[in-house]
C-alpha cells in the first residue's frame, strides 16, 4: 500500500438520531465526506453539537449511520474494529474498579493479546505517557490529566494502526491541556498512527493537527479543510509563531459564523444535544 | 489520622457506656422503683437463665428450626432475585414496566399475608420459609436491577471498540460495576428474611426461637423469655456483622 493511501474514507455519512416529527428528532450529520492518509493527524473542529463526536463513533463502528459508509483500511466498517482502531474517550473511561496497569491489561484481554506479552507491552505504555510510578493507583487517585494519559497509555498498548480521539483533553484545565498536547505531538511524531482528534479548541487543532476539518453547525457537514503545514514533533515555540496565529485566526473566521447559528440553534430548540 | 482514631474511640465509649447505662437503669428499675417482676424481672435473674439455656443446650433446636427457615429463605429469595433481576436488566422496557412495580411492593407490609401463608403452608417452617423468601426476594431483585441495569453506558462502549466478547463484557464489566449494589441488596435481603421470619414464628408457628419467646411469655416465664430474647439479639448481631463483612469484602475485590 502506498503512503498516501487513504487510511480512512468516509462516503456520504448522513446521520440523524430519533424519527422526523418526533420531539427529540435531531439531524446530526449531513453528506459528510472525508479521506485520511496513513499516518495523518486529522482535526475536527465545530460548534458543540454539530455531530464530530457521532462522526468519530461512526468512523470507528461504534454507530451505524443512517446513510453512506465508511471504508477504514479498505474494509468497509459494520461493527467495532479492535485489531485497527484504538479510542480515547472525553473522561472516565477507565474502570474505575481496576488500577491503571490493570486497565491497560484488560484493553488488551478484550483485544486477544497472549497472557505473557500483555505485561511488557503495558509497562511499555506506560513508560511512554509517563505514568510508570502511577501503575497500581486507581482511576479516583489520579488527577484528570493523568487519567486521559492512562487512556491514552490503554489505547497505545492496543497498537492498533488508527487512533480515534474524542475530546480526550476537554475536561482538563488550558495549562494541562497545553502539556498534554505537546507530549502528545511528540509521541505521536514516534509512532507514526493515523488519528482523528475531536476538539473545539482552536489552538489545540492547529498545534496537533496536520489538517484540520472544520464543521459546519447542525445538520454538520465539512466545511473547509485546512492544512499544517509543520512538521511532528511540534516544538513549544510553534505557539507563538506568526504562522501558527494566522491559522488559528483563519480557523476563527471560519468557525465564528458557525458557532453563532449553534448557539441560536440551541437557545431556539432547547438544547438537545446528542452524545 | 490519629485523631481520627481519638475520635473513633471515644464514639465507641459513648456506645458502650448507653448499653452499660441501659442495663443500668434495667437494675435499678426492677430492684429499686419497685416494678413488676411480672413485667420486667431482675437482669440478674436473666443473666442465671441465659447461662442455663446455653449451657444445657437446650436452644439448639429451635435454633436449628430458625436458622434453618433462614437458609431455605434466603436460598430461595437470591437465587431468584439474582437471576430475575439481571434478566430484566437486560431490557429497557422490562426495566421501565417493573421496577416501579416491584418498589411499590416493596413499601406493602407483606408481613400482613402471613395469615394467608399459614393457610397455604401449614404452621410449620414451610410458611415461615415462604413469607421470608417472598420478602427478602424484592430488595434483592430491585437493587440487581439497578446494579446491572444502570452501568455506565461509556464503560460498555469502551469495552466493546476494544473487542469485547458478551462474555468479557459481563466479567470485567457489568458484573464489577454492578456487585455494590447487589451485595447490598443481598444484606438487606437477609436481614428483611431474618426479622420477618423470627417475626411470623412469634405470630403462628409450632417451634423456633419467636415462638419459643411467645411460649415463654404465656406461661409467664419472664426471666427466661428475656434470656431468649438476649439470645435472639445475639444471633442476630452475629449473623448481620457476618454477613455486612461479607459484604464489604465483596466490594473491595
């Protein structure tokens, strides 16, 4: 397969949660079409609401859309794909009953790993997101930022091609965030994934993302991509750069609009936001 | 953390001091007011008594008889309740149709058919054993509903994109998220089936401890009916201690 091959395609996906005419009928998703190269970093970007959540579900077969489909390494998508496609949920989708190394064992029991690797291939993931010291401490003993680092460190140990990340850091507080994302772009500049990164911070998708897709707000469609040019690792210094704040305020142009008929979308309807 | 155990030992010493004081007033009351022996004998007087009911043996039977009842009970109620319970949790609609039923039955007295249960049943231990099974069964179904019924959805979801079987999911998932409650519901269940059964033995029955305190009573055996109702209390703070460590060993595995 050449580098270039589309890791990922999305066709046409309309999606719409309950029945036209039903009260809590909600259009989430219209024609939406998208490609993701091998081992690109792919941001979505949109208002809340506008469906980048249920596309990332859909994408990693955890939905079925009403309409289209998606193809992930040429197979076309009809249920989970553990083996291809590893996920890093908002928050707390750590058990919490379990301690951090058994939640990265488990991830990986669920997956089929052979009883005598999953030891070393944990420990392994946890060494990356730098959590090696936090191995038997439970979810509810950790602060939030280490918490998405064992989701993270879980979802690594998977070693799937595709990493599908909803949101992984939108609970934290900016400063968190800031370092988890340079760690994060550094990791990642390693491992060479193919990923789709949900957010809605604006500097966050510019500083991960080697293209960000921006969405249109509800019924979401893609409404421009813009790309990175910037290579992985991104360095700390990139944040301040001329080139990264035309970016950043190219994608708050585009976005500005859109965020405005969300909210009065919202305030209008009574906020039924779907997952 | 010492001063957590400072205060911990002096809310144990308030504890033992209003037994002691309870027991005191108990004394003083029946030597020195001048009530009723009839009514309320000498705790010095149950204390001899309760020594020569456990030192002759002769509660053993009627503890069998109770304890007995209790098992066959408590058998009936969790093993229905489990399994009824995780049944409907598997659907939202059964969910929604009866689990408000069974937490409006719940709140009746069910204690009010033991008349029936006797007719049903006979005075023996088969209606002591359904009245307890029939009580203890609803705490049991309820909280297994709500154990298995009300997982956290993204925890089911996370499990499955990794590739989760059913299989792995009720082990590592379901079943570790659900079993707080449920062992809750498994102590209220015993408990409920203990008091309701020492209960109905008190109120028609041919043997057992409630109706050995009754016996006691109608013949006016004051010292000893107090000695078997000390016993009683006993085995019933044995039984729940043993049982809610139990329960708390659960939740920490």
């Amino acid at each position: 397969m050449a580098a270039s091959e589309a890791a990922i395609k999305v066709r046409g996906v309309f999606h719409r949660f309950g029945e036209e005419g039903d009260q809590r009928f909600v259009r989430a998703l219209a024609d939406t079409s998208l490609e993701v190269a091998e081992g690109e970093l792919l941001c979505l970007i949109g208002p809340s609401g506008c469906g980048k959540s249920t596309l990332l579900n859909i994408i990693g077969g955890l939905m079925e859309p009403s309409a289209g489909g998606v193809e992930v390494r040429g197979q076309s998508v009809r249920g989970p794909l553990p083996r291809d496609i590893a996920f890093v949920f908002q928050e707390n989708s750590l058990f919490p009953w379990n301690t951090v190394v058994e939640n990265i064992e488990l991830g990986m029991t669920f997956q089929g790993v052979a009883k005598s690797e999953r030891a070393a291939r944990a420990a392994e993931a946890l060494e990356a997101v730098g959590l090696k010291e936090f191995a038997h401490h439970y979810p509810a003993q950790l602060s939030g930022g280490m918490r998405q680092r064992a989701a993270l460190a879980r979802a690594l140990s998977l070693k799937t091609p595709i990493l599908l990340m909803d949101e992984p850091f939108g609970a934290l507080d900016e400063q968190t965030r800031m370092i988890l994302g340079e760690d994060l772009s550094v990791l990642l500049a390693r491992t060479r994934k193919t990923i789709v990164f949900v957010t809605h911070s604006l500097g966050e998708a510019v500083f991960l993302a080697d293209r960000v897709a921006v969405f249109s707000a509800r019924p979401g469609s893609i409404k421009q991509v813009i790309a990175v040019d910037e290579p992985h690792p991104r360095r700390p210094e990139f944040v301040t750069s001329a080139k990264f704040t035309s970016l950043r305020n190219q994608l708050y142009g585009l976005l500005h609009d859109e965020i405005r008929k969300a909210v009065h979308q919202s305030t209008a309807l009574g906020a039924s936001r779907p997952v | 953390m010492q001063r957590h155990d400072r205060g911990t030992a002096v809310s144990r010493l308030i504890q033992a001091g209003f037994l002691v004081g309870l027991v005191l007033i108990w004394y003083l009351a029946a030597t020195r007011w001048g009530v009723n022996r009839l009514l309320l004998p000498n705790p010095v007087a149950v204390y001899s008594d309760l020594l020569d009911i456990l030192l002759s043996g002769e509660f053993v039977e009627d503890l069998q008889t109770t304890l007995g009842e209790l098992a066959a009970a408590f058998a009936i109620s969790a093993t229905g309740g489990l399994a009824l319970g995780y049944l409907i949790s598997r659907s939202r609609y059964w969910i929604d149709v009866l689990e408000p039923l069974f937490a409006a039955v719940y709140a009746i007295p069910i204690i009010l058919f033991l008349p029936l249960f006797v007719l049903f049943f006979g005075l023996g231990p088969a209606s002591k054993i359904a009245l307890g099974a029939t009580i203890s069964f609803f705490p049991i179904v309820i909280n297994t509903i709500a154990g298995f019924g009300h997982v956290d959805r993204l925890l089911v979801t996370a499990a499955r994109s990794m590739g989760a079987s059913d299989y792995h999911l009720f082990r590592y998932v379901l079943l570790p998220a659900a079993s707080p409650v449920i062992l809750t519901g498994l102590r209220m269940g015993f408990t409920t089936a203990l008091l309701s059964i020492i209960g109905s033995e008190t109120l028609a029955s041919l043997a057992g401890l409630g109706h050995r305190i009754v016996h006691l009573a109608e013949a006016m055996e004051m010292a000893r009916m107090f000695a078997y109702i000390v016993f009683v209390i006993a085995i019933a703070v044995t039984l729940n201690a043993i049982v809610s460590a139990l329960e708390a060993r659960g939740k920490r595995n």
